[in-house]
C-alpha cells in the first residue's frame, strides 16, 4: 500500500462521492463537459467579450427562477432591460459583466451581472433560432449598434451556477468575490503568502490549494498538474512544508494556469459549435485522469487517491 492511501485511510464515507465525482471528470475529459475551473472561465471570458460587448438586452426570458440568484425572475428583467454590455472581467471563477444603465426613471445607476458556473453552467452566444440545447434556462435577446440581433443563453445541466444581478457593493460582496484571496494568474504570488495561509493547517495541500479564500479559481483538475510538477504529493499535510517547497508552488500556479489558458485558445465558431465544453488543453494533462498510467518522467504507475472527497491522481515515486 502507497505512503498516499495510508496516509487516507478512514476516508471509507467520502469513498462513494469521490467515485462518482472521479467518473463525471472521467467522462467529461473525454469530450462531454468538465467541470469549469479558472482556465476555462478565462476561455469563456476572452470569448464572450467581444461578442457582447455594445449590445444591449432587449428582452430577458428566465426558464429556472433559481438560475437567478437574488432577485425573482420579474425583478430581474425589470433591472437588465434596457442595460447595455461594456467591460466583461474575471475573478476567480466568477464571471463580471460591467453594465452601462438606460438614462430612464427607476433604471439602476450602476449594474453589474456576475456570473458562476459551478459545476455544469456555460454561457454561448448564439444567432437568433440556433439550436437550442437541452437544460437552458436563461436566454437574454441582444441587439448590437449596428443592429445585429443575438442571444445570449445560459445553460446548466446540474443547475448549481447562475446569475447575480448586481446593484450595489453589498450585493456584489454577498457573491462570495469578496472573500476570494490572490489570483491563481499572478505571477508575483510568492511562497510567503501561501505559507501565511497554510503553513498550520493539518489538512492536506491539495485542499489547501482548494481553498478559495487563499487561491481564487484552483479546483481539482489543475491542483494535481501543479503538485505533480513541484513533485509534493497530494496527501502531504500543509504544516509539512518547507520554504522552498512553498515558493515552488508559489512560482508554479500562474506558470501552470497561465500556460493552460494560451492552450486553451479556441475560435468563436469552434466553441459555439462544441457548446462552450471543447477544451483544447487536455492533452497537455500529465496526471489527472491518468491513474494506472505510467508516469512521463519516471515510468512509474500513477496511482489515485481520494483527500476529503476530492479524486486525486499522483506519481508515488516524483511526488513526496
């Protein structure tokens, strides 16, 4: 038995979550949908930009009344109508849709739409009568200047993201934004600052790194790329970690995340057409998903391991 299942052991009532967990990424990582982390809500952002940006919302059809978080599917119409699209920014895995209101009695002085897809969402832009997918529950109907119409759709199998329509500081903190610690993008993070935040917890590095409050927009996917590339196993609890091994994380984050973003390039067409969940930079995975293969810098065989109810796949002869 590896040092990491030993170190796992009593793990027994997670067992049934992690394997269906482990078997939806499976799936998803062959070409249904996986679970959307920091990189693929970049991918969404760099793609929808430009696609909405200037175009205003001249109807809004809520299907799912929970899709909108904070306020009933009339309010909200009554807030977005009318409201053009700007600016379109990311923090963490939130999307921040920046708004400029009508100059009409009772329209909102300020708007912002902040987006989360949890598990399943996706948001495309779709011509007027395109397809529609199964599962979409918001659909806003756009005109651009030039008069162009479009649809911006919402779709969410799982039904755990949706939408905030945004007013004022209170409801954009009350998102959770404001609680989200550094950017898993800065390339200045330094080791200094994940062991401020780490370094006495008992709990294992992979949920350290989980932990949104410390590292916004890590999930389970590319916490295991990073661990692997600093070759610290998983398991290894964060009070066990030495200085250097802090500031190889610290440097290898952004290194990580920012080299999955670029591979993750994708054309408006093309990401329309695999409906927002062909990602680009899964082959360049060299661990997750690859339990019971043979390790690209050792031969040895990956192993799997289940920390608090999250799969993970790790090197046991690089990784200590």
């Amino acid at each position: 038995m590896s040092r990491c299942m030993r170190q796992t052991k009593g793990c027994a009532p997670t067992i049934l979550f992690a394997l269906f967990h482990s078997v939806c990424i499976i799936i998803s990582l062959k070409g249904v949908a996986k679970m959307p982390e920091l990189v693929e809500v970049e991918t969404a952002r760099r793609i929808l930009a430009p696609q909405v940006s200037g175009c205003t919302i001249e109807d809004a059809e809520v299907r799912l009344a929970k899709s909108i978080k904070n306020y009933s599917p009339e309010e909200f119409k009554k807030l977005v109508l009318g409201s053009k699209f700007d600016t379109v920014l990311r923090r963490g895995k939130f999307l921040i849709f920046n708004m400029l209101t009508p100059k009409h009695e009772g329209a909102p002085e300020e708007l912002k739409l902040v987006a989360h897809y949890r598990m399943t969402g996706v948001l495309l832009v779709t011509p007027p009568g395109y397809e529609e997918l199964k599962h979409t529950h918001i659909v806003f109907k756009l005109r651009d200047d030039d008069g162009t119409e479009k649809e911006l759709r919402y779709i969410d199998q799982r039904q755990f993201g949706g939408i905030w329509a945004i007013t004022t500081g209170a409801e954009f903190r009350a998102t959770g934004i404001g609680q989200l610690g550094a950017e898993a993008t800065d390339d200045t993070l330094e080791g200094e600052y994940l062991k401020g935040h780490l370094a006495k917890r008992k709990s294992a590095i992979k949920t350290g790194l989980l932990d949104q409050s410390v590292i916004a927009g890590l999930g389970n996917i590319y916490t295991d790329e990073i661990l692997y590339r600093c070759g610290i196993i998983p398991t290894r609890a964060c009070n066990s970690l030495t200085d250097d091994e802090w500031q190889a994380l610290a440097s290898e984050i952004p290194k990580m995340i920012n080299f999955m973003i670029e591979k993750n390039q994708i054309s408006e067409e093309d990401y329309l057409a695999g409906k927002g969940t062909d990602y680009r930079n899964t082959p360049f995975l060299q661990v997750y998903n690859h339990a019971g293969e043979e390790c690209q810098k050792c031969g040895s065989k990956l192993e799997r391991a289940v920390i608090a109810g999250r799969s993970s796949v790790y090197c046991p002869e690089c990784q200590e």
